[in-house]
C-alpha cells in the first residue's frame, strides 16, 4: 500500500509540473486547455481514491466525489470555451 501511495504522489508531482511548464511556457491553446482539464480530473480522482481512502469503499460513495469533481471541471470547461 505505501508504494501504491509514493507512485501515485510521483504520478501527481508529474502532472502537476506539465500543468506548471505549459502555463510558463504560454502554451495555452483551446486543446491544450482539454488537455489541462482532463489531466486535473485525473489528477482529482486519483486524490479521492488514495488519499481519501475512497479507492476500497462503496462505488455509490465514491461516485459523490466524482460527480462533484466532473460538475466543477466541466463548468471551467464551458465557461472557457464559451
């Protein structure tokens, strides 16, 4: 369990640096915009699931977080793209 959790961290370090370097590097176009959003809800339920603890529960509990993670994204999403 401590190793799923360190490379889910890594994992988490990782794309939160690719968010960091596009937004450095300007790089921020309506696909690459996709592209952030989906990697934020990635990087949001990878969070519900290990740290948490919602990985081993219920699906209907781990479906509020979820619901409410995609709601938010899809929000920013749309009122980028409108």
């Amino acid at each position: 369990m401590k190793k799923t959790v360190e490379i889910v961290w890594i994992v988490l370090l990782i794309l939160t640096v690719f968010a960091y370097l596009l937004g450095k590097l300007h790089l921020a176009s309506g696909f690459m915009v996709g592209v952030l959003l989906f990697s934020t809800l990635i990087k949001g339920q990878l969070v519900i699931d290990y740290f948490m603890g919602m990985k081993n529960v219920s699906w209907k509990y781990r479906l509020i977080p979820t619901i409410w993670l995609f709601v938010i994204i899809s929000s920013i999403a749309a009122s980028y793209y409108l």
